[in-house]
C-alpha cells in the first residue's frame, strides 16, 4: 500500500497535468493516507475480556467486561465490535459501535445468565473500522475466548425431597479403632495420663478445672456415588428433565458428604468430552476435602449420556467389587428396574451399603437397602 502512496506524490510532482489530474491524485493520497491510518490503528488496538468468575450455579449470573484500547497516536472515527456469545446464553451476539481517540480505552460490560450446565466459551470477536465518508474499512477477526463453567445446582438434600441426614457411611463402632478429632461430643475431667493436646482451654477457664476433649470413636467408611446417565434408561419424552434432576441429586448428595468430612467417589455411565469421548464410563476416585468437590462438580458440569451406553446393573456390581468393605453406594438412576433390584441386593449382602435413589418409583424400605425418590421441590434444575 505504501508502493501506491509514493507512485501518486511521484506523479503529482513530475507529471504536469491539469487541475483534473490533481482533483484525482489528491483524492487518491487521501484514500491511502486514510487507509493505511486505519490498518495502523485498526490492527494495534487491544482486547481485553475478563470475567467476574470462571465457575458459576446453575441459576447464577456471570458478568462479562470487555476493554477495548487504542494505543496510537491515530484517532478511530468509528469501530464496531461483534462479540461471539452462547448460543444457549444469548440468542444474539455483544454488538456496539463506538468512537476511538488516540491512546483511549474503552470498557462494556454484559451479564449471561447460567441457565444450562456445562462448559461454554465467549468470544472471538470481530472488529470493524473505516472512515466517516466511506472511502476505507477494515475487518479484523481475532479469535481469542475465555472458557467459564456453569455447574449443578447444589441443593439441600431435604429441598431433593431426601431426608436432612443419611447413614453416609460413618458407622459408629463399639470398638475404640480411633478417634475422629472433627466429631467433639464433650469434656470430661483431666485425668493423670491424658495428653496435653487434648485440653480444653476455653471450658477450663469456665470451670475453674482443668477438662479434656472427648471424641466420638467411629470407623469411617467411604461412601461412592453411582450415577445413570444411559439415554435409554430414561423415559424419552421426560430424559432432560430427568437427567439433569439425577445429575443435581449427585452434585448435592457429593457436597453433603464432603461437608461430614466423608471420602467420597464417583462414578457416571456416561462421556467426559474433555477427558475420553470413547470411553462410557467416568470414574473419580475416593478422595476427601474441597478438592474432591470441586473435581465432582467440573466432571458433572460437562458429563453428557453415552450414545451407546453400557448396562448400569453390571456396572453398579462391579464397580461395588472394588470398594472397600462397608462403603455405603448411592444409586441414582431413573427408576428401580428388576435389574437393579438384583444388583443391589446382591451388593447388600455382600456387606456394603446401599442406597437407591430414583426420580420415578416409590420409596421405602427394600431386602438390604432403602429406596428414595428425589423430587425437585422449588423446580429450579433447569432455568428457561
């Protein structure tokens, strides 16, 4: 372009000609001039997205903030931007026009509402420029996006319809295996022999004498989540609603566990694509604190069914062979098939707990196991 600017100052300085000839090679420089100040401009602006969280609840809202800066010494007359959005989130795409002065800095925001789990991305985005009389424009497309991730909604278990506590596989012992320093159940007198870790401070300065902590003594036993998401379990006409029901039922019974300080595992019949899209199984390993929750919630939020599933009754059993002794399995899936009536029984004798929960089938107590339905009080699974 720089080429073409200098052959018309070179022909308007040595080629005589009349006023015509310079109308037409005035316009010509400034048609460059003009052009090459947007390419400058255009291609040296700067974008910057931000936003106001990575990860949100089903139901909460994300912010999105845009900055847009212009870091030369070039004015922009115009620039509209087209910011790419979620379908699912936005039915349009982030539009804007707006004007860019030399070394100016721009800031738009907008809002998404997380109304579908699962992993999304904003951006790229488009930016457009040219001059007030039409003569130059550019398009500039940069595909750069940032990924947020909307999770499960996590509810108490009595809003799923459950009881406020379950059996979840703390199971008081009358032997002394040890002490669960989180279970405080009292004080008792200091006693000539006990460790000076145990005092306890603040119901000796009550008492006036020196008292100790008492613990509960438990066995703690693992609990393992066992989620169905084969497509053809699920009664067609009802499988979204269903699905994502037994998918909220596995984020809160998961965050209930961790909060009684529980190990706990996970396993899906279903395809982890940011994992294995082969593979029909997800599993998680039994693990206990935060970061047992928050890798629970991200395999949830992007677990989708299998096309072709594998049998869940088998699965449960075999999976159920490589728990430890004891460990109490929470079954979800759609209804209580034969299959899986079998299936847990057979677990039960086998010495593990078992409860079944199910979003279509009526409780109450089984040979070995107890059945739940879950049940979505508020109707707040699935927004829009």
């Amino acid at each position: 372009m720089r080429s073409y600017l200098w052959i018309y100052l070179i022909g308007a300085l040595l080629i005589p000609g009349r006023p015509l000839y310079t109308i037409f090679y005035f316009v010509g420089g400034v048609y460059l001039l003009t052009r090459l100040s947007l390419e400058y401009a255009g291609r040296r602006l700067e974008v910057v997205r931000e936003l106001s969280d990575a990860r949100i609840f089903l139901g909460e809202t994300i912010t999105v903030t845009l900055k847009i800066k212009n870091p030369t010494g070039m004015p922009v007359p115009w620039l509209q931007f087209i910011e790419s959005r979620p379908q699912q989130m936005a039915s349009e795409p982030f539009c804007r026009i707006v004007t860019l002065s030399p070394n100016q800095m721009i800031t738009e925001r907008y809002s998404l509402l997380g109304n579908k789990r699962g992993r999304y991305e904003v951006g790229g985005i488009t930016l457009e420029t040219g001059d007030p009389f039409g003569l130059a424009g550019m398009i500039d497309r940069r595909p750069e996006t940032l990924r947020f991730t909307v999770y499960p909604k996590v509810s108490p278990l009595t809003d799923l319809g459950l009881p406020a506590r379950l059996p979840m596989g703390d199971l008081a012992t009358r032997r002394r295996l040890f002490e669960d320093p989180a279970w405080l159940t009292g004080t008792r007198e200091y006693v000539a022999g006990d460790s000076l870790k145990r005092i306890h401070w603040n119901a000796t300065a009550r008492t006036g004498e020196l008292m100790v902590k008492q613990f509960r003594h438990a066995m703690l036993l693992p609990s393992c989540i066992l989620l169905n998401l084969n497509r053809t379990d699920y009664d067609a006409r009802g499988f979204w609603l269903e699905s994502e029901l037994a998918i909220s039922a596995a984020a809160s019974l998961g965050h209930y566990l961790v909060e009684q300080k529980q190990q706990m595992g996970l396993v899906v019949t279903g395809v982890d694509p940011d994992v294995d899209e082969t593979s029909r199984l997800v599993k998680l390993p039994l693990r206990q604190g935060r970061g047992a929750v928050v890798e629970m919630l991200e395999v949830l939020a992007r677990v989708q069914a299998a096309v072709e599933p594998i049998p869940f009754a088998r699965t449960v059993v075999e999976e159920a062979q490589q728990l430890p002794w004891g460990t109490l399995l929470c079954i979800i899936t759609p209804r209580e098939t034969p299959e899986i009536a079998s299936a847990c029984a057979r677990i039960a004798r086998s010495g593990q707990q078992v409860m079944l929960l199910v979003t279509d089938g009526a409780p109450g107590r089984r040979a070995g196991y107890q059945v739940c339905q879950i049940s979505d009080l508020r109707g707040e699974v699935v927004v829009g």
